[in-house]
C-alpha cells in the first residue's frame, strides 16, 4: 500500500517512468500478498493482519512522500505590514518572488508569490513566520510548464 500511494503521488506530478515501476512492484507485492491470505481464509490472524497492513501502508506512503517531497510548489503570502522585507529576506535565501499590491479587508496588504521545490518550502515558511508571525501562507503544488528561476 505504501508503494501505491508513492505511485499515486509520483504519478500526479507526471513522472511515468517511476510510477511504472512502482506500479509493478505494487502488483507482485499484492498478488503474493493476497495469494497467501486467499489460501489460508480459515486464520483470521491472516486477514486482520493483511488488512492492517493495507490500512498502515497508506499511512506510511503518506508520510514517504512527504519526506521526498518530490516537486515543486508555488507558496502565496499575505502580509499587511512587512510585505517588502519579507520579499528581500526571501530573495536574500536565493528564493524568486514577485510581489502584488493588493486591497485587503481593512486595507493594502502585499502578496508575495514564490514558487519553490517543495523540499524547501519549509524554509519559506520559517523566514515568513520570524518576519512576520501574522503573515497568512498558503501552498499549492504546481507542475512547471516552462522553466523560469527555480535554482532556489
């Protein structure tokens, strides 16, 4: 079940090959799997223990994925006060941000827009919230269609 969340995820941000692969192993690994439960239906112990480990193996793929944190994602920030410091902080790490004036609620706020890999979008985070701890962050994952300034 892990290997099929990676190959989910994997497969999500378009790379084929890799979820070919684990696509395959996922299949051995589940026709031995529930070949060995199928074949001994009388132990509960069997199927309890297959379906424990389908549910953990969702899970662990999860946490899996997070840890290679394969991708990119683009990272939006909203501040009503420190917008332009928090722009040359971030270009100051190597980061690229373009920033938006904007009107907010209760008044002109500054958006940044910064797309990151997504190994280092911690670290966005962790500048944004030393600069400003009422900054609002939000993240999406993006697949890049034409390269820019990504060495970040």
């Amino acid at each position: 079940m892990s290997i099929g969340t990676l190959r989910i995820m994997v497969s999500m941000r378009g790379n084929k090959w890799l979820s070919w692969i684990l696509g395959f192993i996922q299949a051995i690994i589940f026709v031995l799997a529930i070949t060995s439960v199928l074949n001994s239906l009388d132990n509960i112990l069997n199927v309890i223990a297959y379906s424990a480990g389908f549910a953990t193996g969702g899970v662990v793929g999860m946490w899996l994925e997070a840890k290679l944190a394969i991708g990119y994602t683009h990272v939006q920030v909203t501040s009503s006060r420190r917008g332009a410091a928090l722009a040359e902080k971030l270009r100051d790490e190597g980061f690229a941000v373009t920033e938006i004036s904007a009107r907010g609620k209760d008044g002109m706020v500054s958006i940044l827009s910064c797309n990151v890999r997504r190994k280092r979008a911690h670290l966005v985070e962790k500048i944004v919230q030393e600069a400003d701890e009422d900054a609002f962050i939000t993240s999406e994952d993006v697949r890049p269609i034409r390269r820019g300034f990504w060495r970040a």
